[in-house]
C-alpha cells in the first residue's frame, strides 16, 4: 500500500521593521503616534536600567545580573500587547516587560541586590517572581490558563523562556496540556542563539522552535524578534484568539542576546565577534529610531530629552532601593518551610 501524508504543517514568519527603519505598511499595526513614541521611550528606558545595572554589578552594588541587551524588541513589543488583567510568567530575563507593565524599578534593584522582598508584585500587578530554574514557568503558566478558562474569565496567560528552556520537560508537559484543553495562553520564546555557551543548533535538531507547537496541536510562527511591531502584532493577535477561545499560540521571537549569558559569564570564550557585530545591525532600538526619524516622529533634542529622563528615573529608582532598610537576616527564613528545620532554627538562634 503506498505511503499517504497523514500530516503537515507550515510554519509563518512575521517581519514588519526592516534595519533600514522601513515598514511593510500591508502588515503594519495601527499605531498611533503617541504609542510608538512611547515604545521608543520604554526601548530606552529599559537600556538604560539594563545599563546601569550592569555598572552597579561591577562596583559590588548588585549581585549576578542578567541583561536584556539586543532583546529589547521581543520584551517592549510583546508587553505593549498585554491587558492588565492577563497574567505574566517570566523567566529571569524579563525586565523589560515588568518595566514596561509599570513594575517598579527600584524593587528590581533590591531584587537583584539580593533582597527578595523586591520581587513581591504589588498588588495591582498580574506578574509572578523572576523564575530563576529554566522552565519551570511554563507549565505554572498553563495551569494558570486552566484556572481561567474553569472560571470563565476572558483574559490570557502568557509566559517566556529561552531557546535553551524549550529543552526541558517543563516544556513539553505544558504545551501538551495546553494544546489538549486549548488553554487561553500564549507562549514566547526568547530564540537568543545561545543558552549559556550552548548554541542554538546544539538546543534542538528542528529548523525553526516555532514548529514545535504543531506537534501539540496549535500554532507556532516565529516573527524577527528585533522588529517591534511584528513582536506586537503577534502577541497582540494571540492575545486576542486565546481571550476568544481560539487556543493557545507559540511565538517564536528570533532576536540575540547582545550581551554576556550573566555578569557571571565571558561569552567571548565561546562565540565570535564576527558574530556579535552581524547582529549589531539589528539593533531593534536602532531600527525604531531610524523608523521614527523618517516619519518625523525623531529629532535630537527627543532623543536627549528621553535620554535625559530615563537617566533620571533610572538614578531615582536605584537612590531609593539602596535607601531601603536591609533585610534583617532572623526573616532569612520565613517562607521556606511552614515549620523551621533543626539546622534552621540553630542558625537563627546563632545570629
Ligand atoms: C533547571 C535549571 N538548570 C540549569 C540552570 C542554569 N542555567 C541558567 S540560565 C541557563 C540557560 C538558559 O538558556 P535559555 O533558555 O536560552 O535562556 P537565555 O539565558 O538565553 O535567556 C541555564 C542552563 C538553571 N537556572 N535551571
Ligand atoms: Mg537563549
């Protein structure tokens, strides 16, 4: 009996900003100015908190950090699609999406500084900690859409990772339960290149990450994650099938990451200059500047004035964090376990 296809699938990709600043206006979100000024505004903003972290980190003041440099696009983009009501599972590599939701700053310096108390979202926020152990967010994130499709609530779950994290079990668990129950979620992958010094096509024998959805019965498209509108018309048209019962989607976000895996690594050991410098070219900040300056939506004294501001609020977040009263080490801990161990409570009577 001859062989028949029983399957097949297509994967798209979105590409709307070219590095040169042009658009394909076909695929073109309707934005106003305002919003992409405002885009812009948060693309610096978040490199110049990533910025100053990193010199913070240098002089002792913080502790391992882990930075968004050349993924600006993938985080701004995706976050400017999200309602307040929808829940947020990030990795550890997410600043510029809580910044962008209106996350405090300075309590992501405390964060980073070592005090977790940083990491507790104010209330009128829908964003869970920094999930520091790959993946484990995934599956937590589908469970939240269960809950919300039980309860019949129309928002949308989304979650990141990396390239890296879609290797781990936590991974494949979650997309199987959310394609099976169709769960209100939205998956972003963060398609660095790199997971540490592992590189992308030592992660995964599959062409694209984004095909791996297919697998589980919804879609996958892979978009260039330097691109901010294509980042924000995929998110924001996922966003929307998930809140009206369309199902979950994966998006692949093509991007790199600019800088060191952390403060705690030397990515010079394991990948070339070459490199880097292609992917300098595609800067997602360059790009929405170069976009901004043909629309006449860019002119020197913007770009001081935003530098100049964000520098500001930057500095003011980073004076109040390190204001703060230091954690007393007798809470060290207090939301470990319900009851203190032997060795625990030793500790705590040796202060
Ligand atoms: C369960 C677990 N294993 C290993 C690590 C160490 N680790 C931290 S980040 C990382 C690589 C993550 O790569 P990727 O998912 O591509 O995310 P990226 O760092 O590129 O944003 C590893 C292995 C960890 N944090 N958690
Ligand atoms: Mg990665």
């Amino acid at each position: 009996m001859p062989e028949k296809i029983i399957g097949s699938f297509q994967v798209k990709r979105l590409d709307i900003l070219d590095e040169k600043g042009d658009v394909d206006n076909a695929l073109m979100p309707a934005l106003s100015e305002a919003y992409m000024r405002r885009m812009y505004e948060l693309l610096v903003l978040s490199r110049t908190f990533d910025q100053f972290a990193l010199n913070l980190q240098r002089e002792g003041r913080l502790g391992t950090y882990a930075s968004i440099l050349g993924q600006e696009a993938s985080q701004i983009g995706s976050a400017f699609a999200i309602e307040k009501t929808d829940w947020i599972f990030p990795s550890f590599r997410e600043m510029g999406v809580y910044i962008t939701m209106g996350y405090p700053m300075h309590m992501l310096f405390q964060y980073w500084g070592g005090d977790e108390r940083g990491i507790r979202c104010p209330d009128n926020l829908n964003i869970f900690p920094l999930c520091i152990p790959v993946g484990t967010q995934i599956p937590h994130a589908a469970g939240a859409a269960m809950a919300a499709k039980y309860r019949k609530d129309r928002i949308a779950v989304i979650t990141y990772f990396g390239d890296g994290g879609t290797s781990k079990g936590d991974f494949h668990e979650a997309f199987n339960m959310a394609g099976v129950f169709q769960l209100p979620v939205v998956f972003i992958c963060q398609n660095n290149q790199w997971a540490i010094s592992v590189p992308r096509k030592m992660q995964s024998a599959s062409e694209t990450l984004a095909q791996k959805a297919y697998a589980y019965g919804f879609e996958g498209i892979q978009v260039d994650g330097n691109d901010i509108f294509a980042v924000y018309k995929a998110t924001a048209d996922a966003l929307k099938k998930a809140k009206d019962g369309g199902g979950p989607t994966f998006i692949e976000c093509f991007t790199y990451r600019m800088s060191d895996h952390t403060t705690a690594d030397d990515a010079t050991r394991y990948r070339t200059t070459a490199e880097v410098e292609t992917w300098r070219l595609k800067d997602p900040l360059l790009r929405l500047k170069l976009f901004m300056e043909k629309s006449g939506l860019w002119t020197e004294k913007y770009q001081k004035d935003v530098e100049a501001e964000s520098r500001d609020a930057v500095s003011e977040a980073v004076r109040l964090a390190e204001s703060l009263e230091p954690p007393r080490p007798e809470d060290m801990f207090t939301y470990t376990y319900e009851r203190l161990t032997a060795r625990q409570r030793k500790q705590i009577e040796d202060l």
